[in-house]
C-alpha cells in the first residue's frame, strides 16, 4: 500500500509544498504519477530567519491550506532553514556500530554549545573503511525551536516524522562528487545565502539579509572565500552553482572574472523521476529542495532526522509501558487462575488430607494388629516352652544362695520384664547371666537402687530369643 507524502520547505516568505506518494518496499525508482507543487506566500515577521515568530497565524495558514486540499494517511516532511542550526562533517576513527552513538554523543558534548537540555542531534554515515576511519555528517539544532514547528504544524493536522535541514538536502540532490568543492548561491526575497559544500556536505553557510547593491553582495561573497580559504588552505573552488533569482545568477557569473572560478551553472537535481520533470521545469529556482527531499524519502535514501532523536525516546518509553503494562497484565491473569484454581482446589485438600490423616491411622492400627498377631502367634506356637521359661525363672528365687526375691514378671508381646530385690549386685548379674542361658536376649537394668539396708531393688527387661530346633 503507497501512503501520500507531504514535503514542506519552510522559509521566510513562504511555505513550498510537494505532494507525492511512496511506495513502502519499492527503492529503486519513483511509481508516483500524481504530484503536486505549491506555493503559499506568508506575511513578513511570521518566520524570521528560520525562527517562527507568530504561531497562530501560520497554524491558521497552514490549517486554510490543509482545508482546500483534505487527504488521508499524510506523511509530513519539513525541510527547515540551517540559520538555527548546527551542521559539520568529522572523519574520526573507526568506530563499531555499537559503540557509535555514545562515542558521537561525546563528540556532540565537545563540538557542539547548544545546551544538552535543548539539543536533538543526528548523524548520517557517509563513508567508512572498516578498522580505519569513519567520516559522519552531524546536524543539530534546538529542541524549543523544534517543538515550535512540529507543534504548529500538527495544529494544523500534518503529523511531521522526519526533519532535515535544506542545505542537507540540497548537498545529497544536487550530486556534488565527494571532495569536490563547491560554493552555492540561493538570492530570493532580498536575501542571499551562500554555502561553501565539500561533496555533499555544507561545510560553511553564510546568509545576509535586506543587502544593498549587488556590488555589495559580491565584496560580502568575496571575504566569505577569503575567510574560508585562511582557515582551510587545501580550498580548491572551481564550480559555482546557483539557484533562485536574477541576481544570484549574475551575482555567479561575476566569479567567473576569478581564476580559481571555471564552471557556473544553476542547480540541476539528479535522478529526477519522469513524471515530476514537468513541475521541476514549471517551478524552477523555487522547487528543488522540496522535490530533492521527494527523491530522498521515495528512494529510501539515508538522510539526516532531527526528530529522531525524541521518536526514540518516545519508542523506548512506550516499550517500557507496554512491558509493564504486558507483565502486570500477565500477573493479574496468573493471579485470577490462581485464586479460581485454589478455590476449585481447596475442597479437594481438606478432603485429600482428611483422607490422609485417616490412611495413617489405619496404617497405625494395621501395624499394631500385625505386630499382637505376630506376638499371639508366636506364644500360640510356643505356649509351653514360654510357660517353662516362666516357671524356671519363678524358681530362681527359690535356690539357696541366691538371694532373690522377684515380686513382679510381666511378659508381653515378646518382652519380659521382671522387677525385684537381691541382697547384692552379684546377685543381679547372676540373674542376668542365668537369662541369657535361658534363650532371653538383650537382658538389661531398667533400674537399679541401693537401699539403706544394703539390698538392691531393681527392675530388668529381656526379650525372647528364637526357638531352637532339637
């Protein structure tokens, strides 16, 4: 789907407007067919010098305009002068692309006296040679001023994206070869406005304003070269390219009288699409940086974007929104299954540990049950021999020397315990040493005590052995 484009050109006097449509994949030539060039004259003061003075009138300029030509999905472009702006080219060391913008940024701290509170910046790659150098075209200009015109013009119902400074555009349509050094000259509106380009990059712009002769304006010429040529010795000039009125062509054909000065010739846009040569040929002097900024965005050129910088902020800002506002989303959809799922589960725990709780005391009780039948078994089995065991263990208090006297014998699921007196300790261990003859195991002391009378009160437990085999 081709979306329509809307370039503006805003100057002093007016506002140029081309109309065209870009195909969103499509880089190599222009499909559009339909274009459109106007002018719109401003009164005096509204914009001076790049700087917008009076805003409610241009937004009433602008929205008249918008009214009279009502389209959809417009896509703002505004070209804007560079007397507010900043704009140099560095050729710097290699730099990887992750580590440019913040190495640029740096750049920007040092080269740079816009305050960083009100600065947008961007840069434009021209030429690098990897692990070697990397040559930049870096703009800047003041956000205040930036706001003023995007605010103005989305008053006016145009949503600007991109932002480019005139003699930017200018240096990538007009094809200036690179090392080439060139002077421009722009006379309209009793003004001029000189750029010194090498390649396509404007390294100086001078404007003079409500000029006199054009005598002059050609000495004004004249000490910008000298100026420029004392600072940069390597100044190689000889092409002159012009464009606007009259006097800027005479005003270039008097440096023909130069000997460094060989070529003149008004500016000539490159790679102008067929369809767009009629409005070129019709508006000639007042057309090319819109229509050069047309070829820029429809070939999907790279170009420099003061906007970028805050449409970044922005991105970043709304993907953090949209993160939080995803994961919280996400923690209230998991707390509602949770709560929902504890709900459904809630009745199914207290059952699952009321049944628990009963599984274990049946286990306990199947565990006793098993434990008294193996004991019942075991004296079932062996009543007799357990019974003898008994006797024989009654009779030991009975055989002299002893000195026994056992006044308890409990046995019970296999244990026996026996509480008593003996008139000595050898007594006890006799009785002890008798048990183990009688097939009780781990016989041992659960008590012991001495009483005033030197006898032994004491209570034991063993238990019975395994039944051996005739």
């Amino acid at each position: 789907m081709r979306k329509r484009s809307v370039v503006f050109e805003l100057t002093d006097g007016e506002i140029r407007v081309f109309w065209f449509l870009v195909h969103p994949f499509r880089k190599q030539g222009h499909s559009s067919t339909v274009v459109k060039f106007d002018r719109i004259p401003i009164p005096t003061g509204v914009v001076e010098q790049g700087n917008v003075r009076n805003e409610i009138l241009l937004i009433d300029i602008l929205a008249t305009y918008k009214a009279e030509h009502p389209s959809e999905s417009q896509r703002a472009y505004l070209a804007i002068s560079l007397q507010q702006g900043f704009i140099r080219s560095y050729t710097l060391p290699w730099i990887p692309k992750r580590d440019r913008k913040s190495a640029i940024s740096l750049l920007v701290d040092e080269e740079i006296s816009i305050a960083r509170s009100d600065l947008l910046y961007d840069f434009l790659v021209l030429s690098e040679e990897k692990h070697k150098s990397l040559q930049i075209l870096l703009g800047a200009t003041r956000q205040s001023l930036l706001d003023r015109y995007v605010f103005v013009f989305g008053r006016a119902g145009y949503k600007v994206i991109s932002v480019d400074f005139t003699f930017s555009i200018l240096g990538q349509s007009l094809g200036f070869e690179p090392n080439e050094d060139v002077l421009y000259l722009q006379g309209e509106a009793e003004s001029l406005q000189m750029a010194l380009f090498r390649g396509a990059v404007p390294e100086s712009v001078r404007s003079v304003v409500n000029g006199g002769s054009a005598n002059e304006w050609e000495s004004e010429i004249r000490r910008f070269l000298l100026y420029y040529r004392t600072q940069h010795p390597d100044l190689n000039l000889n092409r002159v390219v012009w464009k606007g009125d009259s006097v800027a062509e005479f005003l270039a054909q008097g440096l023909l009288t130069s000997n460094h000065v060989s070529v003149v010739e008004p500016a000539q846009l490159r790679n102008v699409p067929d369809y767009w040569r009629k409005v070129l040929e019709e508006n000639k002097g007042w057309c090319e940086v819109p229509l050069g900024y047309g070829i820029l965005i429809s070939a999907h050129r790279p170009r420099l974007n003061l906007r970028r910088q805050p449409n970044r902020a922005q991105t970043v800002q709304r993907r953090y929104l949209g993160g939080a506002l995803f994961t919280f989303a996400l923690f209230m959809i998991g707390m509602i299954l949770w709560v929902s799922l504890y709900q459904m589960a809630l009745p199914i725990q207290q059952e699952v540990q009321q049944i628990s709780h009963q599984g274990a005391r049946l286990e306990a009780q199947a565990k006793q049950q098993e434990e008294l039948v193996t004991a019942w078994n075991m004296v079932k089995l062996h009543a007799e021999r357990i019974g003898d065991g008994m006797v024989q263990i009654q009779a030991l208090q009975n055989l002299p020397g002893v000195g026994l006297k056992i006044e308890q014998v409990i046995y019970k699921q296999g244990t026996l315990s026996l509480r008593g007196d003996a008139k000595d300790a050898q007594s006890v261990q006799t009785l002890i040493r008798t048990l183990r003859t009688m097939d009780w195991e781990q016989p041992a002391l659960s008590s012991y005590k001495l009483t005033p009378l030197n006898n032994v009160e004491f209570s034991l437990s063993a238990k019975r052995g395994k039944v051996r085999t005739e």
